[in-house]
C-alpha cells in the first residue's frame, strides 16, 4: 500500500486553511456559538457556502470548540507526514487503512483500536 502523501498533505493544508479561516469567523463574532449548528445566520460572509465537506460537517455542534479541536489533529497530521509516522496507527503500529484515511485522512488509530477505544 502506497499512500499518496502529497495529495493527502495538499488536502489537510486546505482544511487547515479553511478551519483557520472559520475559526476567525467565530472568534470576531461571539454570537455565533449561541446559535447551535446554524453558521448561515453568521454574518453573511457566506462561511455556510463551505460547509459542506467531511471536515466541516464535524462542526455540526456549532462549537467553536471542535473547530480547535479539529484544527489540532490536522496539524499533528501534517506533522506525521513530515516524521513519517503518518497512516500507522499510534496504539498497534499497523497500518491504517486506505480507506479509512480517506473518510477520516487525520485518523491516529486503525479501526479495530478506535473501535476499542470507543468500545461501551
Ligand atoms: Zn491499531
């Protein structure tokens, strides 16, 4: 398995970027943690246009939080992919898959130790 780190880097850039940008947003208008999940009532600077990819739909709670939260994975990301550690998985040290990078590109555990780790 060969996972294109060069796409994978321009992409968490991009969402990088965006949640930087988002976060801007929120932190200039403090009204808008009040108003659950619904940023299209922000300002009008048009922040709903974006909201429409993976990344964005975790921001789903409104919360300004989970914007921090998120931005922070993607930088320990970016920072894997630069030490090389990125897609094995932080508990096991197997690869995580293809596929689950895809849906999840930040994710630090492969599925069956996320799965363990949520296990209730
Ligand atoms: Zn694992």
């Amino acid at each position: 398995m060969t996972l294109d780190l060069a796409r994978i880097r321009a992409m968490l850039e991009e969402e990088r970027r965006r949640l930087s940008a988002a976060l801007a947003t929120v932190n200039h208008d403090g009204s808008i943690s009040d108003e659950t999940g619904d940023l299209a009532s922000g300002p009008g600077d048009g922040l709903a246009d974006h909201a429409t990819d993976t990344f964005m739909r975790e921001l789903d709670g409104g919360l300004e939080e989970n914007a921090e939260h998120l931005l922070a994975e993607i930088e320990a990301a970016l920072r894997r992919i630069d030490e090389g550690t990125y897609g094995t998985c932080v508990v096991c040290g197997r690869p995580i898959s293809e596929e689950r990078l895809a849906a999840v590109p930040y994710a630090t555990l492969c599925l069956d130790d996320k799965r363990a780790q949520e296990g209730r």
